[in-house]
C-alpha cells in the first residue's frame, strides 16, 4: 500500500516536471517572438542570459525527470517482487500445511499398525498357550487310542477266530 503510494506520488512529481518543462518551452517561445523585435544591445544580452538560464533550467528538469521516471520504475520493481514473495510465501504455507497434513495421517497409519502388532502379538501368545494345551490332550488322547486300537485288533482276531470256526462247522 505504502509503495503504491510512493509510486502514485512519483507519478505526481513527473506530471508536475513535465508541466514545468512545458511552461519553460512557452516561455522560450515567447522570448524568441520578443528578440525578433528590434532589441537592443542590452535586451540582446539579458536575452541571451535568460536563454542560457532557461537551457541550464531544460537540463536540470531533464535530469530530474529521469530521476523520477528510474524512481519509479524502482518502486515498480519493488511492487512487484513483493507480489512475488508473497505469492511465494502462500506457496509455501500451503505446502507445509500438506506436510503437517500427511505426517498426521502416517502417525495415525504408525499407530494403528502398532495397535494391530500388539493385537497379534496377544493372538500369538493365546495361541500358543492353546497349542501348549493341545499338545498335552493330544498325547494324551494318543494313548487312549493306542490301547483302543490294540483292543480292537484282539477283537479282530478273535471275530476271525470265531468266523473260521462258524465256516468250518457250515462245511461239515
């Protein structure tokens, strides 16, 4: 805001030097339409005094236009790589916004996926725990059916026994 302004009153002063300039032009013009007329020797000389000191006065408003035109030009530039830092620096909240966006999300994603190795790491343990009591019943149930299994092969034997004897007695 404050550079704009200071560029709006560069602007002014240019304005008000080349209206100056303009003036000084008018004047030379009006002090040639003078010595045309007859003048005399002394006239002459304040004329030409008056002209050298118009001329010095041309080159000075020169001099301070181009200081006002590069002043402005300045500001301008200023203006404008203002513009570009804060268009940059929006750029880069933004961006550390997404940031802090997504390191949210991967913290979250982080404890979740602890949760779930301590919801395994309790499944392993109980299962283990269940196969330990498995394992017990399991032997223990091997010798029960260990036993059975020799009952039943004596049973087979003497069902084979019997059915040789009752096969026998048919043929006779």
């Amino acid at each position: 805001d404050s550079q704009e302004n200071i560029i709006a009153d560069l602007h002014a002063q240019l304005n008000d030097t080349q209206l100056l300039v303009t003036m000084k032009k008018a004047e030379v013009k009006a002090l040639r339409s003078q010595r045309d007329a007859k003048l005399s020797v002394a006239e002459r000389a304040a004329l030409k005094e008056g002209q050298e000191t118009l001329k010095q006065d041309q080159e000075q408003l020169a001099r301070d236009v181009a200081k006002h035109e590069k002043q402005v030009a300045d500001a301008q530039s200023m203006l404008a790589e203002a513009t570009q830092l804060r268009a940059k620096k929006a750029e880069l909240q933004l961006e550390e916004e997404e940031l802090l966006e997504r390191q949210t999300e991967q913290e979250k994603a982080e404890r979740e996926l602890r949760r779930q190795e301590e919801e395994c790491k309790k499944k392993q343990h109980m299962l283990a725990q269940e196969l330990e009591l498995n394992t017990g019943s399991v032997v223990h149930d091997k010798a029960v059916l260990l036993q059975e299994l020799r009952l039943t092969v004596i049973e087979n034997a003497l069902l084979k026994d019997k059915i040789s004897e009752l096969q026998a007695r048919l043929q006779h």
